[in-house]
C-alpha cells in the first residue's frame, strides 16, 4: 500500500485516494491536431497521474490543468458512426422528448458540431441554444450557437431552460462539482424546474478488464457509475440514471437543486454581509465621534482581534489615548497597519481614561475585573455588539458573567 493522497474528490469531495494510473507524460490525443510529422513529434508532453477515490471508486488525473488543452482554437470531434452508436443517439432523443414540455428552451454545453441539438429540434419545435468555444465552420441554422464557455449563473438565470444538456462535457472538467454546483444554485433562481442530462464515458468495465487506453490528458475525470451518481446525489434529485453502448457510456437526468437549508444559509450569509458593511459605517463614525470630543480613550488589545477591530473601523491613525494590553510580551511592540506603540496597563493607574474600548467582548468580564485590580475606573466600557459601540455596563449582551453584574 502506498501513501494516500489527500486532494479532495473531484465527484464526491473526500480527501482519501489512491495511486491509480501512472502514465508518465504523453501529448494531447483529441486536441492536438499536428499538421506535420514534425509538429507531431515536437508536440509537448502532460502528466498522467491517475489516482482513484477511496470513497466513490472516482479516477482523476491530479496533474491536470485545464489551460493546458486548447478547447477555443481546435475543435473537439467525436467520430463514431457506428451503426450501434446512432441507435444509442436516436434513443436518446427519444428518452429526452418524453421529458420535455411543449415549445421547451434547451441548452447544449459543449455542443461541438450541434448533431444533438439538431435532432431535437427536428422533433419539437422549441428554442434551442448551443454553446461550444470552437466556432464551427457552418453556423448551424437549427438552433441558436453561441461561440463561447456557458456561464453557469448568469447563462442560465438569463435563459431560464426546462433541460441542459452535458454530454461528454464532464469529464473534461478540472472542477466538475463546482461547475455543476453553480448551475444547481442559478436552477434554484429559475421559476421553472430545470433538468440536467449528462452523458460521460463510463470506467466501470476499466476495473474489470485493466486496459488503459481510457487515460488520456483530456480526460481528466474518469466516471464510474457510483462516482457520477455521488457527483449528481450533490446538486440535485437524480431521476434516472441509466447505461448505454453496452455499458460503455453512463447516462443521468437530475433536477437541479441545492438543498434548501444551503439557501436559507445563503440568505443568512447576505443579511450578515450587509450587516457586517453598516457596522463598519456605524462604529467608524461613533469612533470618530469619541476622537472629536477631546476624552481619553484607551483600547485593550492590542493584536490579534484588537488590531482587527482598528482595521475594520478604520483607526489608521494614532488617535486613540493608549493601546493597551494584558499581555506582557505585547507590551511595547506596535500595532499593525497603525502603528501606535502598545503600553501595559499600568500606565492608566496614574491617568485613568474615560472610555475603555475593549473589542474581545467575550474577555470582557475579565478585563473588567484586572481594571478593578489595577483600581482603574473608566467612565465608560464599550463593547461591539449588533452592529455597534455599546456600553459593557448598562446595555444588553450575552457578554456579562453573572459575577459582575449589579455593578
Ligand atoms: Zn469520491
């Protein structure tokens, strides 16, 4: 057994994996397109190293770099026409239009040539939209082709389709999940459900057979059935995952989701970010106010939080009457970003401040009881809370020990 790695799974998000595949290093296979017998030799090589999931089975090959594949400027063929590979599209497109409502809008990522595409839209009128970074020679008349990489928020938020289609688009990917957990998030801005299609080479018979010619550059994720299921089971409701080809392809639909508790997190996240912008706004001008009105002001704490409130309220100035800092060690170093030189507490036993800024509230209690000590008696504590300076003694917070209340 060799080491484990510990990158997380491109499908499945575990960080437990192991050598798979090493292939050394080979030029690109599908996006190369040497045009002489010089150019194909001097072609340059990229990493083949193959390792596989521990926890979904997953193959990636962790020394990808998506920049490294030229998807803009060559194109992406597949050629395969096979009679048993026509029947499996022909199925297909009829599996799709069980799905699809009347006059529907479906969009194709990766389209390549548009053959997908074009044969839906033969069948059901609707809108079609392609998008592919290789601009065909022939702009495809059936549908609408848009030369360029889909947006997964913004595309599809403006285009709002009853289906996406991703067929051998995935394994293509350096981040799948995050692709695709993007798409789930703008489905769940849609008034509309939206269903994915994915297609990609299936590994599963790799396992059972040991052949390697699967393992090339420009695919880096290398599907099992029990990976892409655990990719799907991640943005949304799988309703059908099925095989094709003779189980050489792997084929799911999803309704794109995420779960809801992500989007009542998320719309948590937006009220504190707003939030977080107003204080900033609220306790940089009540500093402001006590830098104007002439009164001593001694902050306690001078790193760590301390040095962070004076940045997120914007104390870029030696303004303040004393930093000061329980600590030792602190004690004549300066604070960052400002500058001001951090003194014992000491020093306020002879001249004690009017206001205490203290900005660890759930330390306050006790630096309240080490100012009692030193017998020093501010006029005033202040703590952040809810968004702005309140006062320690006399305002409501959860940072009082029962200790010292009543004071
Ligand atoms: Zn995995």
């Amino acid at each position: 057994m060799t080491p484990l790695y510990t990158d997380p799974c491109p499908a499945c998000g575990e960080s437990v994996a192991h050598p798979f595949f090493d292939g050394g290093a080979a030029p690109l296979v599908i996006l190369g397109w040497p045009r002489t017998e010089e150019e194909a030799r001097a072609m340059p090589p990229y990493r083949l190293d193959f390792v596989q999931c521990l926890a979904c089975g997953h193959v990636w090959n962790r020394a990808f770099r998506y920049e490294d594949v030229p998807y803009g400027s060559q194109p992406n063929l597949m050629f395969n026409a096979g009679v048993l590979w026509n029947r499996h599209l022909a199925q297909l497109v009829d599996e799709v239009l069980t799905r699809l409502p009347e006059n529907p809008t479906v969009v194709e990522i990766g389209c390549g040539c548009g053959h997908f595409l074009r044969s839906l839209a033969a069948r059901r009128q609707g809108r079609y939209i392609g998008f592919d970074p290789h601009q065909p020679d022939d702009f495809p008349s059936e549908f609408q082709f848009e030369a360029r990489l889909f947006d997964p928020v913004e595309d599809l938020l403006h285009l709002q389709p009853d289906l996406v289609v991703m067929r051998h688009v995935l394994e293509h990917f350096s981040q799948p999940a995050a692709f695709l957990q993007q798409l789930a998030w703008a489905a769940g801005c849609c008034k509309k459900t939206v269903r994915l299609l994915v297609e990609v080479p299936c590994i599963d018979r790799v396992f059972a057979t040991g052949r390697l010619v699967d393992f090339y550059y420009e695919h880096p994720q290398q599907f099992s059935t029990e990976s892409l299921r655990a990719l799907l089971q991640r943005v949304g409701a799988i309703v059908s995952l099925w095989h094709a080809y003779d189980g050489e392809v792997v084929l799911a639909i999803v309704e794109l989701q995420l779960p809801l508790a992500w989007r009542l997190r998320a719309e948590a996240a937006a009220k504190f970010e707003q939030g977080s912008q107003e204080a900033r706004r609220k306790i940089a001008a009540q500093l402001q106010e006590l830098a104007n009105s002439g009164l001593r002001v001694a902050l306690w704490g001078g790193t760590g939080k301390g040095a962070a409130f004076m940045h997120h309220f914007g104390v870029k100035t030696n303004w303040l009457t004393w930093v000061v800092d329980s600590d030792p060690n602190k004690v004549g170093t300066y604070v960052a970003g400002v500058g001001q030189q951090i003194v014992s507490p000491e020093e306020l036993k002879t001249q004690t401040p009017d206001v205490v800024i203290i900005p660890t509230q759930w330390r306050a209690a006790d630096i309240v009881a080490e100012m009692a000590r030193l017998g020093i008696e501010p006029k005033q504590v202040l703590i952040e809370h809810q968004g702005q300076l309140v006062d320690y003694w006399h305002s409501a917070h959860p940072y009082a020990l029962p200790k010292l209340e009543g004071r």
